[in-house]
C-alpha cells in the first residue's frame, strides 16, 4: 500500500542576494524514509533545508507538511518538526540537562531531570550532566544538541551536517539513532559530507546543483 506524502516540496526558487542558488525545486517523502540533500559548497543545501523549516522564505514555491502550506500550518508543523542546524544552538553556560530541559521548556514540553538525565547518558554524556556547555568538546556539544531529537518527539528531523565533529563512535551512534527513527516511521531530511552506513533504510537521493538555472549549470 502507498504511503501518503507528507513533507513536499512545490517549484522551489531560493536566492541569495542577486544569485539564484535552485529554482523549480521538488519532491515528495513519505513516513520510515530519508531525503539525502547533495550538492556542491555554495549549491543551496544549507538554504534548502532552512525553506523547509520555515526559517526563511522561497523567492517561488512552497513547502507543505500534510497537504497543507507552512506558512498556515506554522504551529502543528513545528510540533513534528526538529531543526538541528550546524550551529549547536546550546547555550554554553548552562549544563547539559539545563539545555536539554530549556528547549523543551520553549517548545512547550515538560521534561523532568530524571528523563533528560536518561537521554543525555544514553548518547555517551551521563560524565557531562552537570558541566557547563562551554567546557565541552564540539563533539559532545553536538550531542547535546542531538539528544534534543530524541526528547522532542518530533515525526520530522531536519539536520544539516549532524556528524560533524563526531568521532567513529559518535557517527555509528547517529546512524543507530536515523535507523531508530525511521524504523518507528520517523522522517528525516540531511545534508552529509561524510558516508553513512543505514542498512535496511530507504534513502532519496537529490541534488541541488541539478536544479540550478539552465544558464548558471
């Protein structure tokens, strides 16, 4: 049986400044796969991901989440929506639990202590807890900000370059966790520069250079 689509995306242009990046952009994803974002430095996979968070604007198109615009369904869609940027987005003099406790504190979720402690030891963090943020290793910042995917409880992750500043085991532990997701019917859309190993997981595959303006290719 066919799954419906629920994330599109419909004749997207994005411009930076005077420069078209993509333009007459689409797709469609369904529920337990992966969209793999490619291109080029400077092709716009940055940009695209942040027109399918809502975080910026297309110059043309639209992005839907169940059929329907963003712009008019902002809040559902940003209850199944998870944005880990290349930025961490932590605050680096709150503790891992604090920062695991205020996101979901802004995004109007309660998260007791016991279940964030739970979370962050599971990524490898259960020695961190109570450090600030700022005396972290990048990498296990960056698991800090991941371990905000697993408390959201988000169908949708959007994650731009996630295995940046992970070693082995830190990737390996990503992978398990895409793998987890999408096993439960989760989605996710990213952007890598490094090989993935996701055995069993259905991938798509696009390209934003290929939808770069025929002059300009």
């Amino acid at each position: 049986m066919d799954l419906p689509t629920l994330l599109s995306a419909h004749d997207l242009e994005c411009a930076r400044g005077e420069r078209t990046l993509f333009t007459g952009l689409g797709f469609g994803l369904e529920a337990g796969r992966l969209l793999l974002v490619q291109g080029g430095n400077g092709q716009g996979k940055t940009s695209l991901l942040r027109l399918l968070t809502g975080l910026a604007t297309p110059a043309a198109g639209e992005v839907r989440w169940r059929g329907e615009p963003i712009r008019r369904a902002r809040e559902r869609y940003h209850r199944e929506m998870a944005y880990v940027g290349h930025a961490n987005g932590i605050k680096e003099e709150f503790t891992p639990l604090e920062n695991l406790r205020l996101e979901a504190g802004l995004a109007g979720r309660a998260l007791d202590e016991a279940a964030a402690a739970q979370t962050l030891s599971g990524l490898g963090l259960a020695r961190c807890l109570d450090l600030p943020a700022r005396v972290l290793s990048f990498g296990q910042r960056r698991r800090v900000a991941l371990a905000a995917l697993l408390t959201a409880g988000a169908l949708l992750w959007i994650l731009d370059e996630p295995l940046t500043g992970l070693d082995v085991h830190g990737v390996a532990l990503v992978e398990e966790l895409l793998r987890d997701h999408l096993a439960a019917g989760g989605m996710v859309v990213m952007t890598t520069h490094q090989p993935l190993t996701l055995d069993g997981v259905q991938v798509q595959k696009i390209r934003v250079g290929d939808w770069a303006p025929a002059a300009r290719r």
